[in-house]
C-alpha cells in the first residue's frame, strides 16, 4: 500500500470567527491568529475599548474584524453577538470560548456573589454562548459543520488553595466540552477542549506581581494551538488538547 496523498488540512481563509475575551491576554493572541490565517473575526469583550483595539490592530494589518461588546453570562447580549456576527460577515465557522475570570480567597471569605460571577463567566458564559451559536454552526464551513473550542486551564486537572470556584468552573468546562464534543458530532460541529498552562497574561501577572515569568509561556503559542485545532482534517478532531509551558509547575 502506498501513500498517495497528504490528509487535507482544514483551510481558516473566510471562516468567520467569534472570539470571547478577545480584547487582551490570550484571547487577542487567538483573534491575531486566526486573523493571520485569513479568517474574519468578531473580537468580543466586555471592554468596548479593548475590543475595539484588537479590531482596529486586525483591520490595520489587512484582515477584516468586528469589534463586539459582550458579557458572555448574558443570554440576550450573547444571542445578540451572535447575530450581530452572521448579520456583519454573513455566517458563523468558529466559536471560541475563551472568556474567563477568577476570585483568589479561601472559602470562609469568598462571597456567594463571587461564586456566582465566577461560574457564570466560566461555564454558564460559554454553554450560553454554544447553545445560541449552535444553528450557526451547523451551517459552518459552507455546510459541513463549524467548530467549538472551549479555553479550559490546568485548573481543571489539579487543585491547589484558595481557588475553588475557579476549579469548578474549570473541571465543568472540560465536562461541557466533552458531552457537546459528543452530541454535536451527528451535526458535523467539531468541538475540543484547550487545556492552557501558566501564560504571561494580564490574568496573572495583574494579580500575581511576584510570579516566576520564566515558567510562564507565551500566549501567542497557545493561540497557534488553538489554530492548529482548527486546521485538522475534516474527518478528525481533537476533543482535548494541552499546552504547557516546558517549565509548567501546576500539572502534572
């Protein structure tokens, strides 16, 4: 038997893209990415500014971006971007769930307010933002089914203190992501679970003043892995994938 050809790589030119969290730390290195891939992008945030910035910084290169602002925890405002994104480039390829947030405090001090505010920017956010995408989707990629990835963290494979609304936040996630990476399967939807490690990101060095920025990594790496998720062959899928920098201290 001999190898006649290489696998057709899924291509990203015109795919339009929906990126939470996109105005800065990861989710501006994944709008950059999938920008420079040739998709068209709706950098969503909930900082009109920020994600105006990432748009502008898109359109100035040559690429094509919509800046939306967006709290993904609201069903209304998350039915809204997405229409407002089909509305703008004419359809919906790629959701990428990738808005987050955390409260540091052990359990006797973290208020239920802030429980509920973490839960809902990191699982409630992104299985609204699925559900309303999902008739999108299923058009994506000129008929063949879009594509989902959900931005998880080591968070969801070890504990450490003072965190856990952030771990149960993150642990649901990547259950999420597996039981829709099994029930959007018939439709052609794709859907995979990015396991990132420790970045150099406002998420942790805004509140982390002393952390070891050498065992953190580049959020321009983790933003190729996910465009590398996005470009595999059309009869595959990767449901979870982990990226770490080579230093990583959190897992295993």
């Amino acid at each position: 038997m001999t190898r006649s050809q290489a696998p057709e790589m899924t291509q990203l030119q015109d795919q339009v893209a929906l990126v939470t969290g996109a105005g800065r730390g990861l989710g501006a290195e994944i709008a950059h990415a999938l920008a420079d891939a040739g998709c068209r992008v709706a950098v969503a945030d909930l900082d009109r500014g920020l994600a105006e910035r990432v748009a502008g910084e898109i359109d100035k290169a040559g690429g094509h971006a919509l800046p939306l602002v967006l709290d993904v925890a609201d069903a209304a405002a998350a039915r809204q971007a997405v229409e407002q994104t089909v509305s703008h480039f004419g359809s919906l390829d790629i959701l990428i769930n990738n808005a987050g947030t955390d409260v540091t405090k052990p359990i006797d001090e973290l208020a239920l307010e802030e429980w509920d505010r973490v839960l809902a920017t990191n699982l409630r956010g992104p299985f609204v933002l699925c559900k309303v995408a999902l008739e999108a989707l299923k058009r994506g990629d000129r008929g063949r089914g879009g594509q989902i990835v959900n931005v998880a963290s080591t968070a969801a494979k070890r504990c450490w203190p003072n965190a856990s609304a952030y771990h149960a936040s993150k642990w649901g996630l990547v259950g999420l992501s597996h039981a829709l990476h099994a029930e959007l399967r018939p439709h052609g939807v794709r859907v995979s679970t990015l396991v990132a490690g420790g970045m150099r990101t406002p998420f942790l060095l805004d509140r982390f003043p002393g952390i070891d920025e050498t065992k953190l990594q580049d959020p321009a790496n983790v933003a190729l892995a996910v465009r590398f998720l996005l470009t595999m062959p059309r009869e595959s899928v990767i449901p979870e994938l982990m990226v770490l920098p080579v230093q990583e201290t959190s897992w295993p």
